[in-house]
C-alpha cells in the first residue's frame, strides 16, 4: 500500500498543474461549457488514480519481466534466437498499443486494421534492429543517421497529408505498453553483455524503435499510392448533469477495458510460456508480478477513459477558443506551458527517469531529464501552433530539427545520445494524442485550415525537440564533468608540488653541499 500512496503523490504532482491551467483558463480568456468542465474534473481523477496503478504495476510486472527475459535470451549466445523473440515481442506490444488506436481512429482513408498491423511490424523489426545493436555493438548515431535519410528520402514521394501522418505514427507507438517491456528488454539483453559499454547501450532502444513506425507507414503509403489521408474527428456528446458524466465514463471503461485486456493477453500468455521453458521466476516473484498486472489493467483503462472522455473534448474546446485571438499569440503561449507541463503526466516518462537513475547509479537524476523533457515538448508545441496559424511545411522544422540533433550527438556523452532518442519516444505518449492533439485539431478547424497537414504533426514535433534538448543538457554535464576534472588536477598539482616543497625545506644538507653564507647574495643569485 505504501507503494501505491507514493505512486498517488507522484500522479498529483503530474497532473494538478494541467488542471490548474485549464481551471484558470476556462474562467478567463476560455470559457467551458459545463458539461465539458464536468467531464474534465472526473478525468483528472481518472488520471490520477490510472497513472497510480498503471506505474506501480509496471514496477512490479512489466519491467522485471522485459529484464529477465532480455537478460536470458541474451546469455542464450544464439542470435537467430534473440532476433526471433525480439521481433514478435515488438508486434506483440504494439498491435494492441492504446495510443495507436487513437490515432488510428481519427484518420481516415486508411483501414485501421492495415495502419496498426503496419506499424506494429515496424516496431518488430526495429525491435530486432535495436537488440542487435546492443549485442555486437553497434554505433547508434550511425543507425539512427542512416534511417532516417531513407525516412526522408521516403518522404518525398508523398503528399504533405500524408507524411504528417507517418511522422506521428512513431511517436504514438511508443506509449504506456510499449516503453516499460521494451525498455526493460534492453536493459536486460545489455546486462547480459559483457562490455563496459553497457550501460550505454541499454538507452536508444526506444528511439530505435519510434523509427520502424515512420518508414513502415511510408513504405505503406507509396505502396498504396495514397493520395492524402483525412480527417475523422472523435465526437464526444455534450452533458448538463453530473450523473450522465458518471455515466459517460462508465461507457468509456467498458470500451477500453476490452482493449488494454487485449493488448495485455499475448504478453501474458508469452511470460506464462516463457515461465514454463526457463522457470526464471519464484513463486513470490510470479504472484507479485500477477498483482502487478491487475494494477497495470486496472490503471491503464482508468486513465485511458479519463483521457479519451475528459480531455479530448476539454482540448478541442481550447483549441478553438484561442485560434482566432490576438492573432494566434494566445494560443501559442497556452501550447507552451501545457506542453511543459503535460509531458509530467506521461505514464512512459516516469518509466524512463526511473531506468535513467537507475542504470547511471544516480548519476544523472530524473530531474533532469524531467526538466529536459519539459523544455523540450513546451518549444515543440509551441512550434505547432505557429504551424496551424500559417501553415508551414513541417518538413522545414523536421529536417533542420534532426539534423542538429544527430550532429550533437557527436559531442555529448554516449549515455546522452540513447537516452535522448528514447526521450522522444516517451514524450509523444497518450496525453499528446488525447489532449494535444484534438487542441491542435480544434484550433486549425477554427482557422479554416487542412487538419492532415496543419495540425497533424504535432506529435512529430513532440518527439523530435526532447532529443535536441536532453543532448544540450548532456552537453552541460560533459563540460561541467570536464571543469570538475580540470579542478581536480590543479589541485593535485599543487598538493603534490607544496608537498615536495615542504619535504625539501625539512631534508637535511647533504655533507657534501657547503653551508652558504650571506643571505642578500644568495637572494640575488638565486
């Protein structure tokens, strides 16, 4: 229970600034209808209680499974064996991954079957890409370079609609089910790995794999010679009384409980049949990682409706609101300080800062990659609202944006490159396609502008800035590192040469060195 109350705090403290902002804005420059305020207050209770649940069991479940299996086909030395588990586990995890499925569900023209089945073998195969790097070593800056060229060189052949989509599909994909196995697996597989190295190596699994979305999608959409995709936005009913938002959100949970329970069924049937083969866990650690996953099912449909059915229509409203004010100056500094403060309520964020603390010894806090985090996403979103006001090419943030970021990955730590990539993927998580992205939605709507091109991208962005700035903190650490070693010479230099001085002055003469006499012509010789 006390693991619960801590992980309570820790939700309060995430999600009460989001209220508070949307609180004070609905009684200034935003009015909210009733209804909606209504739907947005359960949703914060909602969050709270999902985001308590969902991260405490993934402490007990999901992460000390993804090791232990990382760890053990890792020490297996087979790598057909390490490639097989890692590529199905990658499609076993995100088929059925609750960020997907929203977004899939606000775009059409595509089947949703076909975009969710494409981008979970993205993820597989970019699964197996990434464990593969940690195994024989590979450099991640030079894998992520050379993907993403081919993503825009991809990108090319398609509309703008269209590669807004793709963008975001990598961002999405890595949300509250995915991060916490994947993670967990890398860090397992590099734990195995005898090197030096492997603390490093066990970061840029994430961002590895919010790539194989992106390339999936547009290798989909030139194969289907898609046009552009559309827009199918989410209509929540209105409410005037308290009882039908109680009744709203008893819908909501029977929806997606259904769906988490599907997307947390094949992980369980792999751990039972992974249980059986190895026998790697005891009876204690088996029914503590069964308490674990009720928490994790509980939590996620709890959080997931009060998302879905509190802040999807609290967001549009926003949206809508602060398009047209001031021309557009509102709604970009709103976007920013909810982006700083949003990103605080990420389920996979607080998965990343707890594995960052821990595989760097304390090292480098979750602090900082908090605040990294948050500087980041509040400077993306406030580039998507400038987009929506002028309808930029996202191609002429996207491009620059990278290549800054892989060419600032030559001069940080090698630790800073992995956990700056995943960073990116953890940021881009439920509120980003729940809250974010209908705020973005309803303000181009306002506008009059192209949803697909205008205020799809958003994600993109979100996923792309942490790694710009988590890297720019890494560059801090490095010369702060620097400064502290520099300091630390100097003063052993001078320790060591007053040292000698003194040892010489107490030596005795030599009885061959002759007593020297008057001390001025001395002073001046010397």
């Amino acid at each position: 229970m006390n693991l619960i109350k801590d992980k309570i705090m820790e939700s309060l403290r995430s999600v009460l600034p989001i209220a508070l902002i949307v609180l004070v804005l609905s009684l200034t420059v935003v009015p909210l209808a009733a209804g909606d305020m209504i739907l947005f207050l359960i949703g914060v209770i909602c969050l709270v209680i999902g985001m308590s649940l969902f991260t405490a069991g993934a402490e007990m479940s999901m992460q000390p499974l993804g090791t232990k299996i990382g760890s053990t086909i890792a020490s297996s030395r087979k790598t057909w064996l390490i490639a097989f588990v890692s590529f199905i586990i990658g499609i076993i995890v995100t088929i059925s991954e609750p960020d997907l499925q929203i977004l899939a569900e606000q775009v059409g023209g595509i089947e949703n079957i076909i975009l969710i089945l494409t981008v979970s073998v993205g993820v597989g195969v970019f699964l197996l890409i990434a464990v593969m790097r940690i195994v024989f070593g590979w450099s991640l800056r030079y894998i992520m370079i050379g993907f993403y060229a081919i993503a825009f060189v991809l990108s090319l052949f398609l509309p703008e609609g269209f590669k807004t989509l793709a963008f975001d599909s990598g961002g999405v994909t890595t949300g509250p089910m995915t991060v916490p196995f994947i993670m967990s697996i890398g860090a397992g597989v590099s734990a195995a790995k005898i090197s030096a190295d492997n603390r490093d190596d066990s970061f840029g699994i994430t961002g590895l794999c919010s790539i194989g979305p992106i390339i999936a999608v547009l290798v989909l959409g030139i194969a289907l010679g898609v046009e552009g995709g559309s827009y199918s936005p989410s209509v929540t009913p209105g409410i005037t009384e308290t009882r039908e938002g109680v009744v709203l959100y008893a819908k909501g949970f029977a929806t997606y409980a259904p769906e988490v329970a599907a997307a947390l069924l094949p992980i369980v049937v792999f751990a039972l049949v992974f249980q059986l083969v190895t026998k790697a866990f005891t009876k204690m650690q088996l029914i503590r990682m069964t308490v674990g996953i009720i928490y994790v099912f509980v939590g996620l449909a709890v959080f997931l409706t009060g998302a879905n059915v509190g802040f999807m229509p609290t967001g549009t409203a926003i949206g809508t609101s602060l398009a047209t004010s001031f021309f557009g100056i509102p709604l970009i500094l709103v976007s920013m300080l909810l982006g700083y403060f949003i990103v605080k309520a990420e389920p996979s964020v607080y998965v990343l800062n707890k594995l960052v603390e821990s595989m760097s010894a304390g090292a480098i806090s979750g602090k900082t990659t908090g605040l990294g985090l948050s500087i980041g996403v509040s400077t993306a979103l406030g580039l998507a609202a400038v987009r929506i006001i002028t309808g930029l090419d996202i191609m002429w943030i996207l491009i620059p944006g990278y290549v800054i970021a892989l060419t600032l990955s030559f001069f940080v730590p090698k630790i800073f490159v992995g956990i700056s990539f995943d960073s990116g993927g953890v940021a881009s998580g439920t509120m980003m396609s729940a809250f974010v992205l209908p705020l973005c939605t309803g303000a181009c709507n306002e506008l009059g502008g192209n949803v697909m091109t205008d205020a799809f991208g958003c994600v993109a962005l979100v996923a792309m800035a942490p790694i710009i700035s988590i890297q720019i903190c890494g560059l801090a650490y490095r010369l702060k590192s620097e400064h502290r070693v520099r300091r630390f010479v100097s003063a052993s230099e001078s320790f060591i040469d007053y040292g000698y001085e003194r040892d010489s002055a107490r030596a005795p003469r030599s009885s061959h060195e002759p007593e020297r006499k008057g001390g001025a012509a001395d002073e001046k010789n010397s």
